[in-house]
C-alpha cells in the first residue's frame, strides 16, 4: 500500500482514512507493507512503531519511510517554497542537496524510484495507492511484479482545483486509471467525475463509502464563549474547495437575525487570511474566531462547543468532518455537492452557493429545540453505524476478486 501519512503525522482526511482503513484490513488478517512520504519535519519512527504496537496491529502493518519533502495536499507552488527553504538551511554537502526534486513533479517520480527499490525486496499479492502523487510508484511497482494494481481516488484535479486546469496531474490521473486493475472511488460523487472527464471502464470502478472512528467521550465539559452566545462552526482546510466564503456571507445574514451568535472558522489554508478581512468587511469582526490549525486532539473541543457544525463545500468527494461532528452529537448541515451526503439522512443539505438557505436553516437549528435534538440524536446514532471494518469488509472482496488464492492468515 502507498499511502500519503499514518499518525502522529496527519496534515488532512486522506491521512485518517489511510490510517483507519490500514488498521480495519489488519484486524480482518490482512498483512500490508505500507510505504509513505517521510520529511525532515514529520515524525519520528520510533513513536511510529510505539503506535503499530499500541494498536495492535504491528503483527500484521510494516511501514517504509520515503525521504521527501513532499506531502498530502501539496501543490507546485508550496513545494518550491519548501524546497527553497531547505536549500537555505541545508549546510550538508551538495550531494545531500540533491537528495529533492527541484520542482514537485521531479520529486513525484523520486519517491517513486525509492518505493520501487522497497518494493523489489518485498513479497505482495496487490498493490494498493492512494492519492495522485503515489499513482507513478504504482505503475512502475506493477510493470516490475506483474501483481494487480488497485487505484484508490480520494479526490481528482476538478475537486483540488475546481477549474480541473493542471494538465500534468490530469495525465499522471489517467496514468493510474489506465493501468488499474480495480478503481475504488470514496462516493458515487467521485465515480460519477471519474466517468464524465477521464478515459476509464467503467466496469472496473467501484464505489467503497469511508467511515469515521468512534471519537471517545469528553470528560471535561466543553469551553464556551460566553454562556448566552451560540455558535456555529466551520472545521477544515480554509481553501476554495471548502466554500469558507459562503459560510461567512452566511453568517452575515445569521447576525442579522440573531445578534447572539458566535462563528469559529477553525483551520489553516491559503484563504485564511482572506477570510478574516471578508468577515470584517462584512461588519462581523466582533462575531467570529479563528483559532488557525487545529490537532486531531482539538476535535472533541471543536464539536463539544458548537450548537451547529457546517461544511459547505464547493466540491467534497466525501467528507469526514460531519461524521465526527455527528458522533458527538452535533446537529450537522453539509452541501449537497459531498461525497458524504450519499450515506446520510439526519441532516441538512443545502447548495453550497445559495447562503440565504444555509442562513435559515441554521437559524432554523438554533431556534427549533425538537430540530436540534432530532439531528443531535438521530446524526449521532447515523455516524456510529459507518464503521470502518465495513469498508475493510469491502476492500477484502476486492482483495480476493483480483488475486483469489489469497487467503487470510
């Protein structure tokens, strides 16, 4: 399996959906080398392997570090930065330098000779791969093995960006599809892209829907703003693809109604700064917060001290946040433009673009005490049947389909 992060490290949602699914396949029997990005500045494989053992799943998971300056969610423009700042701080010799690519797709193909070079000294029946960036290692692991490929499309350049303009990733896309065995997509949402702009059978694509991990109990209750105020919260990439503006000019109608309202943009993104000065243009400087990144540790925080979570994505190909959201019990309203709103029924779905009814129904949530308890109580009992070990069930099949005198030790 090539993968993009495994904790403590996780920059997004790919990470956690390679990281729960890799634990959900482990506990069924399966046996899987994983192999991942591992930078300067990620983590350290000692607590890695502490991890492995503590889940008990180190029987069954072996991970390989790559070397690379690369991440999940890394574009051409933020790998220059980050190359140009190591080249600044690397005092080692020339031949450390040249360790990186000079731009990202030079370093694509990098990874993808060192994972090759891992791969040749291992036994495996699949080949497994996750995100675009992972799609060339693929492919040259599946030319030297022979051994089935299974491509696993969390997202395509139309989701990343909206315009579907990169030409590049486009073609490294349909590399993968063309040379899959097996296509698995995380929502129709994404199959239904699939078949409309790339070059692929649609006989070989499946749909396999993510999960989420119970999130445990809180034990301390959850901080407030003031104990008047309600609040509405936003979680995630603060990027075009998350619709963050609508959410904002949302708001802005919400105050309107309701001067008690409170609103958290919580996240990081190459909007953030953006959205802060529309929110004071809007008249709202006073109303929101934006507390910049936050750990997978602050999510119970996030979602114990909202009335309403909100994710109105422009284009999601699935969507966790709402899930975890709904396990804690928070009346959740997502876009109809998500992968996530196949799978869910106690919640609200709204178009992205149109803020007056995503204004109402917040308001709608925060005024009806029946509404708020019906989703609080009906969204928290829907999240807790997407489990994981379902879509590792799936993922098995698929397992078994391609490669059939694989058995489970």
């Amino acid at each position: 399996m090539l993968g993009w992060e495994f904790p403590p490290y996780f920059a997004g949602g790919i990470g956690v959906v390679c990281y729960h699914l890799t634990k959900a396949l482990a506990q069924r029997g399966e046996e899987i080398t994983y192999i991942m990005p591992f930078g300067p500045r990620n983590i350290q494989k000692g607590n890695l392997s502490k991890l492995l053992v503590a889940e008990r799943i180190a029987p069954h998971v072996r991970v390989h570090t790559v070397h690379t300056q690369m991440h999940a969610y890394m574009n051409a423009h933020e790998y220059k930065n980050q190359y140009t700042s190591t080249m600044l701080e690397d005092t080692g010799t020339e031949s450390n330098k040249q360790l990186y690519g000079k731009d990202l797709m030079q370093e694509v193909h990098n990874f993808a000779h060192r994972a090759t070079a891992i791969a040749d000294h291992e036994e495996f029946d699949i080949i497994h791969c996750h995100d675009w960036m992972t799609i060339p290692a693929a492919v040259w692991i599946k030319q030297r093995s022979h051994k089935p490929l299974i491509v696993h499309v969390h997202n395509t350049i139309y989701d990343r960006y909206l315009s579907g303009s990169n030409k590049v990733e486009y073609d490294i896309e349909q590399l993968g599809l063309r040379h899959a065995d097996k296509v698995v997509c995380v929502s129709h949402y994404v199959r239904n892209n699939l078949l409309a702009n790339y070059d692929v059978d649609p006989q070989k694509v499946v749909v396999v829907h993510n999960a989420m991990e119970q999130l445990s109990p809180s034990q301390q209750p959850a901080p407030r703003i003031s104990s008047t105020d309600k609040i509405v919260l936003f979680a995630g990439r603060i990027t075009a693809q998350k619709g963050p503006e609508y959410f904002i000019r949302a708001a802005r109608l919400v105050a309107d109604h309701d001067p008690n309202v409170k609103f958290v943009m919580a996240g990081s993104g190459d909007m953030l700064h953006r959205m802060i000065e529309l929110a004071a243009d809007l008249g709202l400087a006073d109303k929101f917060l934006f507390p910049g990144y936050y750990a997978r540790s602050d999510v119970d925080k996030l979602f114990g001290m909202a009335d309403v979570f909100v994710m109105p994505s422009v284009s999601e190909p699935f969507g966790i946040v709402p899930l975890e959201a709904m396990s804690k019990g928070t009346p959740t309203i997502i876009s109809k433009q998500s992968g996530v709103s196949e799978v869910l029924s106690h919640v609200l779905k709204v178009d992205f673009w149109d803020v007056e009814e995503l204004a109402e129904k917040i308001l709608a949530v925060l005024k009806y005490e029946e509404l708020h308890n019906l989703l609080s109580e009906h969204g928290n009992w829907e999240a807790k049947l997407l489990t994981w070990d379902k879509s590792a069930e799936q993922i098995s099949a698929i397992y078994r389909s391609l490669h059939p005198l694989t058995v489970i030790h």
